[in-house]
C-alpha cells in the first residue's frame, strides 16, 4: 500500500490479493475532507487490517484499557478532531491510570467513586472530573451500540459546577474591535466569526468555493462534520470582495501559506485600540453574536440553527447572558 496526492485528492494505491499471488492494483480516491497525510494514513491502516480480516471485538472479560485503542479510532471516524483528540488524551492521562486495569464489564458505583476522589485529591477541577465522567458514559454506550459490552446498569453521578456566565461585548464593542483590527485579513476573520456566529476552527476552514455570493451565504462544517448554511451581511460581502475571491483557504497566513490558527495577538491589539478594558477572545464573539440576537428578540431555535447546536438546551444558556432580555422583562413592571 502506498498514500500519496493525485489531482488534489489523498489516494490509497494497493494490491487486492497479494497473498494468492494475483497483482490487481487498486487506486482508492479519499473524500475531499481528507486533507493531511496523517488522516490519509489512518485510511490506509484501516483497510490494511480490513484485508487482513483482523477482528475488531476485543477479548472476552477485556479491560478498559485493553477496549480503549477501538474506541478512540471509532472516535476519530465519527467525532470532530478537537473531540476525538480530548477523549484520548483524558484516557491516557486520567481515566486509564486509575480504571485502566478494571475489566470494562466488571465496574461498580464504588469504581467511579473511587475514581472522582482520587481526582479531586490531583487537584481536577469539578468541571474536568465530570467532562471525564461524561466520557467514560460515552465509552460504554458505545461499547452497548456495538457489541462489546452490556453498558452501565446505573447512572455515573457528575460533580457539581456551574458552568461561567461569559461578560459579552456589547454591540457598539464588538463593531469597534473589528473595525480596529489590522492587518485587512484579521479585520475580515473577526467579522467572519461575528457575522456568522461561528466557532474559530469552522472559520479558519472556510474556503474561497463555500462561499455563494450570489445569495450571500456561506457553508461552514462545524462539529462532527455537520454542515450548515449561513447567510452574511452587506459589510461582510464587501470586504470579501475587497479580499479579491481566489481558490483554496479563506485566512491563509502569509508567513506559513496554511490557514491561519493564532489570533490572538491580532485580539490585542484591536482591543488596545478600541479601547476595550474586558477579557477579549475569538469565542467571545460567537457568544456576543448569539446574546445580541436573543437581545433583539430572534426565535431561540432558528438561533440554535446558526450556531450549529445539536440540542436547544445548549443554546438556552444564552437566556443567563442576556441581560437586555431580563432587562425587557422587568421593565413591564416599572417601565
């Protein structure tokens, strides 16, 4: 087997019986969205084990250690890379070195609270521990989905924490902290994030051809590989244009030619000149965005659908930020 690029596409050449002495040489076209040599390689992995007809299912009575390497390449199939990533490293560096060595069907409640005390005598936080703790649920109802284990037969209790109430921008900020940005790039990046309420990955992965200017909205693939369609505004529209439209990556750095990854010395700036005294990072703007839509009354759900969340629950934390809307609401008493 061999990985290498042709006509822009990651490729897997390979021999399909190689073992009964037949050559017949087979090209496999990756999906457009493979777009690194190491997604490319985890392709080719794959379909090496598949010809050699290697079992997927782990060995009766497995550890959850033993059971882990399956479910972080299921994760890396289905989840987002940021996620897939955050699950394997809070296994390999917290869950596997305490529960790692228990046999995944053989768990009880005294396991997990074993488990939570040991974390919180490492310093984890509650908001960490039950991050964790939500992962460890998500290992076994994959282990039931598919097979491998009965699942849990009780609840894993989380700790308690309260997730914080971000100090959003107020419009008149958020207008004065784009404006300020320098170079044009980071000025038409922060609007981008802003205009669209996107997060700073799904912007930095916007390319020239995603973007329809005749209807003025723009594709974005956010977590799990979920597309969605958002329109843009007049001020968006001519700073595109003023970009000048070509192929490949919206923001490309010019000191790397990759899509640009680190904003926030370019934050500071515009902070600085704006005047702007409070903490300012790119999420910031994705939660001003959906605060100032709620402010001026849009439907929660078609806020949801701009955001890309899964769940309205999700999007129902925007209701503690808003505080115009709370506003709105005493005023009905004592206008």
């Amino acid at each position: 087997m061999s990985v290498h690029i042709r006509n822009k596409k990651w490729v897997i050449d390979f021999d399909l019986y190689p073992e009964k002495g037949k050559r017949k040489r087979i090209r496999l076209s990756l999906p457009e969205n493979i777009t690194s040599k190491e997604e490319a390689l985890f392709y080719e992995k794959e379909y090496k084990r598949i010809q050699a007809e290697e079992p997927l299912k782990p060995p009766v009575n497995a550890s959850i250690e033993a059971m882990s390497q399956i479910f972080y390449e299921y994760c890396a199939m289905h989840l987002a890379k940021t996620t897939a990533r955050d699950i394997k490293n809070c296994f390999v560096n917290h869950i596997l070195p305490i529960l790692g060595k228990i046999k995944a069907e053989s768990v009880s409640l005294i396991h997990f609270h074993n488990y939570k005390k040991l974390r919180l005598e490492q310093k984890g936080s509650n908001r960490s521990i039950s991050k964790e703790i939500s992962y460890i649920g998500s290992f076994y109802k994959w282990g039931k989905k598919y097979g491998y284990l009965s699942g849990l037969p009780f609840k894993i209790e989380r700790l308690p924490y309260k997730r914080p109430i971000p100090t959003v921008l107020s419009f008149n900020e958020t207008i004065k902290l784009i404006k300020a940005a320098t170079p044009d790039i980071y000025r038409v990046f922060l609007l981008t994030i802003y205009n669209l309420g996107v997060r700073l990955n799904e912007a930095r992965n916007i390319k020239w051809e995603n973007i329809d200017f005749e209807n003025r909205t723009i594709t974005v693939t956010g977590k799990g590989s979920k597309e969605r369609r958002l329109p843009f505004g007049n001020w968006l529209y001519e700073e595109l244009q003023r970009l000048k439209p070509k192929e490949g990556y919206l923001f490309v750095s010019r000191r790397t030619g990759r899509p640009i990854s680190d904003i926030r010395k370019a934050i500071g700036r515009a902070k600085k000149e704006a005047g702007i005294t409070k903490r300012v990072y790119p999420h910031l703007l994705r939660h001003s965005f959906a605060t100032h839509l709620l402010d001026r009354g849009v439907n929660l759900r078609v806020i949801q659908g701009l955001l890309g969340h899964a769940q309205v629950q999700t999007t129902e934390f925007y209701t503690h930020v808003s505080i115009e809307a709370k506003r709105g609401a005493s005023s009905v008493l004592l206008p």
